[in-house]
C-alpha cells in the first residue's frame, strides 16, 4: 500500500512567551503546541487518503528540551493528528538532539521512516513552524531522500504518478507538476482544517505510536547550533511630545525633531 506521510511539529507556544524585566526568556518554560500550519498538512493529508485509500502516517521530531518535560505536549499534537485520520504516528525523543536545528531535525525524519521501514509516495508538511519559520525541513528532507520538492502549495492533486500543485509566489500563482516520490509544503490557504469528533479522538488512544532515540537511529550526528540565549526585543517609546499655536508650528517641529533623531535629512 502507498504511503503519506505528513510532518508535524511541537512547536514553542508564541502565545506563551513570557520575558524577564531585562528581556531574557526562559525556553524551558514555554509550553509546545501543534504548529498552526501543520494543522493544513494534516488536512490535506487526510483528504488525499481518504480519496487515494492510501496508508496516513504522522512523523513528528522532539527539537526542545529536556525531552521528560516535552513528552506531554509532543503526545498531544501527534495525537490530534491521529485523532484528525493519521493511521500511525512515529515520533524521535533524544536530549542529544536538542535543541535541534533544520538539518538534523531532517536526517532524523529520514532515519525514522527507514528504521521503520516506510517509503512514503508523498510528504506533507506546513511552510513554515510558528517557533522558527525557517521554512527548510520540507526541502531539506526532500534533498537527502532524492525527492522531488513542491514548496508553498495552496492546492494540491495527486494523479497518474505526479503531484499538480499551485503555489503560491506573493505576486502571482503559478501551476507545477512533479513526479512521484515528493515533498510538498503547504500554505493556510490550502483547506479549512476540521476539528476531530469525540468518537475519532477515542481511537486515536488505541492507534500505535513509535518512538525511537539516538540509538536507534544510528549516526545521524548532532546539532550544528548552540542555543546561548533568547531575547525579547524591547520597544520603548521616548515619550516626546511636540506642541505649538497652530498646525504649521507643530509641523515644523516635528520635521525639526526627526532631523535631529536622523530620520529626516533637511
């Protein structure tokens, strides 16, 4: 049976974030929650499945620490995947690779999929994560696995051994095709996700969940980054306020101001 795949990610809650009074942010603190964006790839994975009659599995890496207080989030945005149609999830957990970056997060998906021994036909996931929005697994994974990549995809079809995709460019839309096996990417603007009934999220608990670590997944190395620090950028407003007898006073001490920040050349 042909297989989807579709990448889901516990992602840093933005919502969340909370700064000390000199900007520092503690990551560790920050719940996880299913990226927005995910929750299209899923959508559509669910719908290309049940048109197609092929095999949904989820794939989901663990890229923040420490992984004993990650799991919790982790297993509630696989399980609303399963929840949504996904048949089986597969998730990889290793303190040794977080905090992750795109590239590992990437030879970690691939490594899973072999260990288990999948082949995806086709592999959904969301343009970008609302933690880092670096908009690379998709590419990367399509990259290593030899795949042909879709990226941006705001509607999608599956025909005759080939992807037909829009995507969309910000100025305009264009219509690609690629064969099979591929990597597509996809937009909000994609589907309308549906919320999962009672009676899906009950069988979701009884649907099989894989998770592997470092060992099991042999030589895949380690994260090429270093998390130091995060910090809140701070605006502050100086508070200055321009008063005059009319409006042509104002302006032009407005327009004196501004020179004097270095806003305006006179």
């Amino acid at each position: 049976m042909s297989v989807i795949a579709v990448l889901v990610k516990a992602s840093l809650n933005p919502d969340m974030v909370r700064a000390e009074p000199d900007g520092s942010i503690d990551v560790s603190a920050i719940p996880l929650k299913i990226s927005d964006i995910d929750r299209n790839a899923i959508e559509e994975a669910v719908r290309l499945k049940q048109r197609l009659g092929w095999k949904l599995v989820t794939v989901s890496v663990v890229t923040w620490g420490p992984v004993s207080a990650r799991m919790k989030d982790v297993r509630l945005a696989v399980q609303e995947s399963l929840a949504k149609g996904s048949d089986e999830a597969i998730v990889v957990a290793d303190d040794a690779l977080t905090p992750g970056d795109q590239t590992l997060t990437a030879k970690a998906i691939k490594a899973a999929l072999e260990r288990s021994g999948i082949k995806p036909q086709l592999i959904l996931a969301g343009e970008a994560t609302i933690d880092e929005v670096t908009s690379q697994v998709p590419g990367r994974l399509a990259a290593l696995l030899g795949y042909s990549y879709v990226s941006f995809a705001r509607k999608l079809e599956v025909e005759d051994g080939k992807v037909i995709a829009e995507r969309d460019l910000e100025d305009y839309v264009e219509v690609v095709e690629a064969p099979l096996p591929a990597v597509v990417s996809v937009t909000q603007e994609i589907n309308e996700p549906r919320p999962p009934t009672l009676l899906q999220i009950r069988r979701a608990s009884r649907k099989p969940i894989k998770t592997f670590g470092l060992r099991e997944l042999g030589d895949i190395g380690k994260p090429s980054r270093k998390l130091l620090e995060i910090k809140a950028i701070q605006a502050r407003r100086k508070q200055v306020i321009i008063e005059g007898e009319t409006l042509e006073e104002i302006a032009e001490k407005l327009i004196e101001a501004l020179a004097k920040e270095g806003v305006l050349q006179l």
